[in-house]
C-alpha cells in the first residue's frame, strides 16, 4: 500500500469536527433536479422553542450537556473540538452568523458595515467596527487585533501552530482605514468567501506573539468579547462555567451562567430527568424514549377531551416532539437586524411552558427545581425487541420522569457517507466503484433513519452542501441512481465474474444464488477475478450510540450482496476510527459523518482535492481520504473561491459536485438528524440546524 501522509498543521483543517460518528455520468454539467428553488427554506428548521426576550426570564443558569471539556480555547489549534467552538460562539467576535439557511449575515454587535469596495486589480474589503464593541478588559476592538491574527494565520510564520491557513494566505495586507475602527484589508488574489475570516476574532494579546498564540488561550480565555465571557473550569467535576459578560454592549445576556457539563451520551438521558442538565444532544435511542412518554400523554389528552372539541392530534404542531409549535421569523435575530441565526425576533409567539398532558415544573430561571424520580435504566436500541416491531410502552417509572422533557428536532449541516478507498484492491477500479454506488439504496437508507423520527426522508444529493443551503442541488444523476443491473453489468465489464468458472456453485439456472439476504432480496452469487474474491472490508466505529450506524452497514451488506459483492463488517473503538484506519487508508468501505459548511469553496476543497505525491514517496491526501480526485475538480474548487459572483460561484460548485459523483469515492446517504432533549421551559436553546446560536436569548419562560 502506497504510504500516506497528510500536511502540516499550517495546510490541515483539524478533524476534530469532521468525524461526526454516532447518529450515524455521461452529463456532467447541469445535471440534477433544479438549482437554487430547491432550497426556497432550509429541509427542517431550526427547532429552539422560539421566545421574544420579554417572555424569557433575567437570569438563571442553563446547563447544557458536552462531550468533552476544551483542550484549548484558541480555534485555530489542531485540537479544538466542538466545545471550543461554542465557547467561543458565546465569548468572542463572530462577525458574520448564519441564519436558518446557513447563509452569512453580518453582525451589526460587532460591524456597522463590511463590503468589497474594490475588486479589480486587486480585491479590497472595508469593515467599519461597531464603536461601542470593547474586549472585556476595557480595550477597544481596533484594526490592531484584525492584523495581529491575519499574521497569525497566513503561514508564513511556522512558528504559529495554527490548524490552517484558509484564506488568510490570500491576503496581502491589513491596515487600518479612516480611523482605528474602520478596517482595509487588501487581497493578493481574489477570494469569494471572505466574509469566513476574522471568525471568531481575537485580541492581539493572543495572537501577536507565536508564543502567546500557541499557549496564552490554551487552558483559559482572559479576555472576550461576547454576551459571555469564560469564569473558569472545574475538571474534576467536569464543568465549564461561562457568565454575563459586564462590558457587554448588545442586548443584555438573559442567563446569569451558561455551563456546560460533560456527560456521556449514555447517560444523558437519566441527566435531563434528574435536572442536572438543562439541554443535550441525543442518541436516536435516547430521544426515542422521551417521545414515547410524550405520545403517551398526549394520546390520554385525547381520550379525556372535552366532547366537540378537536383532538390533540388535529391540532398544528411543530417538528418537536409533544409540544405546541412556535410561529418563527424568516431571519432569526434580533429586530431591525440581519439575524443572528437562529434566535428569536421580538415578538414572534412565546413557546407554551408545558405541552398537552406534562406535568407542571418550576419555570425557575434556574431550572434547578426538585429532582424528578430517577429513570428506569435503558436497555438500548433495538435490545431485546425485534427489529420492525414497536417497542413496549415506556414503564410507569419513565413516564414520571421523563415527563417536563421535549425533544427537539432538525436535521445537522451533515451527511452520513459511504467512502470508498479509491486506492485499495479493486476499488481502484472505477467501474467497481460505480458498481457499489449503483447497488447501494440511499432512498431506503435515508427512510429507515429519518422517517421514524418524523424528519423528511430524502437522500442527500449533494456532497458540498445539504438541503436548504443556497445553491443546493441533487447532483446524483451524474452517476446514476439504484441499478442492481447496472451494477452487475460493471462489475462484469471489469472482469469480476459470477463464480470461479463464470458460475458460481449453488446457483441457479438464471444465475440467481439459492437463499436470500436478510429476508430482502436474494443473493447473486459472488464474483471472482484471477481467482480472488470480490470481497470488501466495511469499517464501521464502535461504541455508545453507534447503533444505528452498524443497522445501516448491515442494510448496505446486503444491497451489494445483490450484485454479487460480499462485505465483511470490522468495528473498530471510535477512538481510533479516524486516525488508526480512515486516515491511513486501513479500509475498502467505511460509513461516517461529514460536515459541510457556509463556505464550501474554501471547506471542501480539501476533502475532494486529488492526493498528490510527496518528495518522500508518501502520498498528501490533505482530508480526501478516500484518494480520489481529479485534477478537474480541483480546478472548479479554486475558481470556485476566487469568484466574487455568488451565482456563477454556485454554478462551478455545483459542475464539481457533478465530477465528484461520476468519481465515485464517495457516497451521501442522509443528512444527519439532530436530536436535542431540554426542558419544556428551555427558550431559544434546542436544534439550531443550519443556523448559528444566539447566546444572549437563551433562557427559561417566565
């Protein structure tokens, strides 16, 4: 096996974000079903329990369940997780948020005003800073703290550990404009996604000296500059304590503390019924037991209605589980103002405390009220139960405690994917590799993860952007859709045939394996080249809420098995999943998560970008871990970037997106739910989708 490598940390994005692990061609242009009318509105919008502030009580603290605790502060380090990332949502300049659509829109807390003043010869930005915006030290944000972290990040200083250059390498200068608050800064090449930059922004005293950089922001954050600022860790409890921040210009925080705790995932949902937590994201399993007890009492609400009066399940309601739907704005934010995605405008319709049949709880802004009676311990997905059967009713101990919790629901800026190792045994082989993509069933995927969570069941169609984002398209027809004879007839072309001698032992006359595979369609039978066995190594992770994951790995086995393919199932601790297997290439098919983004030009270019050999005989596959590419598609993606037209801009994203699935390295099957459990008191907080949080709404109903 060719030995692979990936660069240095300065040309790396962290993967930290990238393994989302548990929820888990003759046209090349033009092709797929309509452009930018399909995402008129995002799949599923955010699910937040939508509050005006005057509904939301003053103060309080909110405790939001983590995974893990920061190993640094600084974002722009290789080791930042998701954590970091909220932190740093909640306590420093984030210039540009994403509204319901994840399309950016400029901040008006931190920037009066940013434009492209000047795109010929050279690309110019202006920003003119909010006057009132102030670090938490009492200093002013000024062109100063711009230079100091385009310094930082532009790579030319490898004394800076920083995780990437995205961007910042373009850049030729920054200066400052009219005044201390108003910013220039001059590109040295064109670069569409701009408005990606000095997100999220740090004073020069982290970022002036390599050395401050690289260890000042890694244990604590002295100074912010959001509606939080960080009041400090305690590592033996597992918490991280964020509160008001004093110096806060903008709309006041409504919460005192926002901490967040870590939990496992196992475990969170016995957190939520004891009220040790306030909001956590959820395993399908877990949030399946909540929506049980909900169904439950809404259908006694039902039976004990009064007479006339229409039954619960007439009456509208939101993608969240048991609770009455709250009316949205189009761009969430505060009035007057491009949104801040995801919060609530003034005067959009409070979210109603309790939904039909919960118990009353306390509206303490703490939500610290007595402990609910502890849950009966789970026995897991699927345990103990057949697979299509619905499961018991929840015990009697569960619907107590469970009683007060809400599940809400969106669908993640993520798809779950099947990766092909373009460089591994007969996937180098393109037809093999179309050949698996045409057996693989996304409709029925997407349908056996989604539907049963009342989210819509349509496959991904794209791999640079998900449902809803501008610019989406279902580029699919570029390879084709399901075609078990199709497929067969590449694996032939290849020279895969059925049996040693043309005919495998045990077939039937029409070619046709006695048997079936689970029940769903019968096996073809294997395929043999020179003797070997087309035999396929699917490597999945393991661990707590990879469940569903290892359903959908099975259902996929059995599609291939169909064409003739056989596939051995490894799980692997999700430790080691990405660094030990995916990474080094130790896999023929592999499921897991991706992100995508607001800047897709700039993100995924490295993703899909064609591995290139190295001075060492090592392969750099920056993050295409599957190792195919193109030289085609890496020339879309950087005209992509360089293009300040936002429509032509979408057009060579979407003729790469084309290229990427003719390519057949990888195959999107579903976007990814998001499942988030809270208190029916919880407001603003919950499945923020494609949209970007808005911290200082957050709160408890009054």
């Amino acid at each position: 096996m060719t030995s692979t490598r990936t660069p240095s940390p300065l040309r790396r994005r962290a993967a930290a974000g990238a393994a989302v692990l548990t929820a888990l061609l003759p046209l090349l242009a033009g092709c797929g079903a309509g452009g930018d009318d399909e995402a008129d509105g995002p799949a599923v919008p955010p699910d937040i329990a939508a509050a005006a502030r005057a509904k939301v009580a003053d103060g309080g603290t909110l405790t939001w369940a983590v995974d893990a605790l920061p190993a640094t502060f600084n974002t722009f380090q290789t080791d930042a997780d998701a954590t970091a990332q909220r932190v740093a949502q909640a306590t420093l300049p984030t210039l540009f948020t994403l509204d319901e659509r994840g399309r950016p829109r400029r901040d008006p807390d931190y920037l009066t005003a940013a434009d492209v003043q000047q795109r010929k010869p050279r690309q110019v930005v202006v920003y003119r800073i909010n006057p009132k915006a102030v670090w938490s030290d009492g200093s002013a944000l000024t062109a100063a703290d711009f230079e100091a972290q385009w310094k930082a990040l532009r790579g030319k200083d490898s004394a800076y550990w920083a995780a990437h250059n995205d961007g910042y390498d373009r850049i030729d200068r920054v200066e400052r404009g009219a005044n201390d608050r108003e910013v220039r800064v001059t590109f040295d090449k064109s670069y569409a996604d701009w408005p990606s930059l000095f997100t999220p922004l740090y004073p020069r005293s982290v970022t002036g000296t390599a050395g401050a950089f690289n260890d000042s922001a890694r244990k604590e954050l002295k100074t912010s500059a959001g509606p939080f600022r960080v009041e400090g860790t305690d590592t033996a409890q597992g918490t991280l304590t964020l509160a008001r921040n004093p110096r806060w210009w903008g709309d006041r925080a409504k919460l005192d503390r926002l901490v967040l705790r870590v939990v496992p995932r196992e475990q969170r949902v016995e957190a939520l019924a004891a009220r040790t937590v306030d909001l956590a994201e959820l395993a399908p399993a877990a949030a399946e037991r909540i929506m049980k007890v909900n169904a439950q009492d809404k259908e006694g609400s039902d039976k004990h209605r009064v007479p006339g009066a229409a039954p619960s399940s007439a009456l509208p309601s939101g993608p969240s589980s048991g609770a009455p739907s709250a009316s949205r704005s189009a761009a969430s934010g505060a009035p007057s103002k491009p949104a801040s995605a995801s919060a609530p405008a003034a005067g959009s319709a409070s979210r109603s405390a309790a939904g039909p049949g919960a118990a009353p709880a306390s509206v303490r802004p703490s939500g610290s009220s007595a402990p609910a009676p502890a849950p009966s311990k789970p026995s897991g997905p699927g345990r103990g139960r057949p697979e299509n059967k619905p499961p018991n009713r929840p015990a009697a101990a569960d619907v107590q405690a469970l009683r007060g919790l809400v599940v809400r629901k969106s669908l993640e800026p993520a798809y779950t994917q099947l990766a092909l190792n373009g460089a591994s045994g007969a996937l180098t082989d393109e037809r093999v590799r179309r050949a698996v993509v045409r057996a693989v069933d996304r409709k029925a995927l997407a349908e056996y993860v989604l539907a049963p969570l009342g989210l819509p069941a349509d496959p991904a169609g794209n791999h640079v952007l998900v449902a809803g984002q501008p610019g989406y398209q279902d580029n699919s027809d570029a390879i084709g859709g399901r075609d078990p004879k199709a497929a067969r007839s590449l694996l032939a072309d290849a020279g895969w045939k059925e049996g040693r001698e043309g005919r495998a032992p045990g077939a039937k006359a029409d070619g046709k394996a006695q048997g079936d595979a689970g029940g769903k369609a019968a096996a073809a039978p294997a395929r043999y080249k020179d003797g070997k066995k087309l035999t396929l190594r699917l490597l999945l992770p393991k661990g707590p809420g990879t469940e569903p994951l290892r359903a959908v790995g099975e259902r996929i086995a059995r599609q291939l098995d169909e064409i003739g393919v056989r596939t051995e199932i490894q799980q692997v601790d999700g430790a080691g999943f990405f660094k030990d297997h995916i990474a080094s290439g130790d896999f023929d098919l592999a499921l897991y998560g991706w992100p995508t983004g607001a800047y897709p030009a700039t993100e995924a270019r490295p993703v899909f970008a064609k591995p290139q050999p190295a001075a060492d005989g090592s392969l750099v596959v920056e993050q295409n871990y599957t190792r195919v590419g193109t030289d085609q598609i890496d020339r879309l993606f950087d005209q992509a970037s360089t293009e300040l037209d936002e429509e032509a801009a979408q057009d060579l994203l979407a003729r790469a997106d084309a290229r990427i699935w003719a390519a057949a390295g990888s195959l999107p099957l579903y976007q990814r739910p998001e499942l988030v459990g809270t208190r029916r008191t919880v407001a603003n907080a919950g499945a923020f989708g494609l949209a970007t949080p808005r911290y200082q709404d957050m709160g408890f109903l009054r």
